[in-house]
C-alpha cells in the first residue's frame, strides 16, 4: 500500500486517499484554479498531505467580485 500520493501515483493506485485521522494542517481561502492554490496542493503533495481540506475555499465568493468592481470603478 503506498503511503504518499506522489508514491500512489508511481504505482497507479488513483483512488490514494492518505489516513487523516491525526493529520492537521491548514486550509487555504486561495481561488480553485489560481496559481495560489494551485501551489498550495503542491506543497501538500511533497509534504504527503491529503489533497483536499474541509475548510479550503470551493467557490468564488460574490462579494469580493462587487468589492473589486467598485475598487476599480474608482
């Protein structure tokens, strides 16, 4: 059984899910498919982490686009 994604991968295992039951680590409110999340699911690849946490940020939030809109009207 592999015992981090980068090794799952090497042996075609694709459903890996590492064992989380006492892993911590943080979430990140980084955009889905930004460059920073992007790097931030790198770095829990290398560090062997799962994925996927359950506080990570899923959807673009609505209220920092009106925000940003009205930063740039002015």
């Amino acid at each position: 059984m592999a015992k981090s994604v980068l090794e799952a991968i090497q042996v075609g295992q694709w459903d890996f899910e590492p064992e989380t039951h006492d892993i911590e680590f943080d979430s990140t409110d980084a955009l889905p498919g930004s460059e920073e999340k992007l790097q931030v699911l790198a770095t829990r690849i290398q560090q062997g982490l799962p994925l996927w946490h359950p506080s990570d940020r899923h959807t673009y939030d609505e209220q920092l686009l009106a925000a940003l809109r009205e930063d740039g009207d002015e």
